[in-house]
C-alpha cells in the first residue's frame, strides 16, 4: 500500500503522521509538504519576494521532514519525503493521482486552525476531490 500523509506545522499534521506509521506499519509511506505560493496572503510585495518565499518554504520543509524522521523511527517505520509549490490541496490531490497513491492520511486543521471550521479548508478540499480514501486525523 502506498501511503501519503500531508504535513505542515500543525499538531494535527503530527497526530496523522503518528497515526499512519501506527496503523500502517508495512505501508510505502510518503510526507508530503506543499510550499503554499498564493502570494495574496503576502500582500503587495509578495511579488517581489517569491522566490524567497520559495527558498524559506521549502527551508521549513527540511525541519518537518527531520521531525518527521524521528517520529517515524519512534515506530520503525521509514518515509520518503517530497516537497512541491502550489494550493495545498490540489497538489494533495494531484500528487496522490500521479504517484500511484492508495490512501491519503491528513490532519483536520492545519496551521490557520482558529479560522478554519470544521474538518480545516485543505482537508474538506481533499476529501471532495481525491480518487482514494481519505482518512482524517485529529
């Protein structure tokens, strides 16, 4: 089974990475993070800053992978990892599509988690659009 766990920096993120090397022990498990690129939340000098934005995204990418790792190992499980630019939960999608991907296992909120409702935007997207099941964690 190969497996995909969307993560960021959100306890929710965590929590379906700790669920998916727990309960999918001999799963091909790939962490996924998306840079999110929308520079309308950046305001008007986002334009001039998108490659840095880029460059310091996937910086942060680097310390969830590591974090990652640890818990992963915590469970003797191992995980590949990937990071791609672009709207977290169309890449979710799309990656899953591309990549042969079984099930998708992601966090019920992520890091703008008071100004979500319900299952968090990125999760609800997910669900509606994904080929695979879904299981969301919170």
């Amino acid at each position: 089974m190969n497996l995909l766990v969307p993560i960021d920096d959100s306890e929710p993120a965590r929590a379906a990475l700790e669920h998916a090397v727990r309960e999918y022990p001999d799963a091909t498990i790939t962490v996924l993070h998306v840079v999110d690129a929308n520079m309308s939340r950046y305001g008007e000098g986002g334009v001039y800053a998108y490659e840095s934005l880029i460059e310091s995204g996937q910086e942060a990418a680097e310390d969830l992978f590591e974090d990652a790792a640890e818990v992963a190992a915590a469970h003797d499980a191992s995980i590949t990892t990937e990071t791609v630019v672009g709207q977290p939960a169309r890449e979710i999608v799309d990656y899953a599509d591309e990549h042969e991907i079984d099930h998708i296992v992601i966090g019920s909120q992520g890091r703008d988690g008071a100004s979500r409702v319900l299952l968090g935007s990125v999760a609800e997207r997910v669900v509606r659009r994904a080929a695979v099941p879904v299981t969301i964690v919170r």
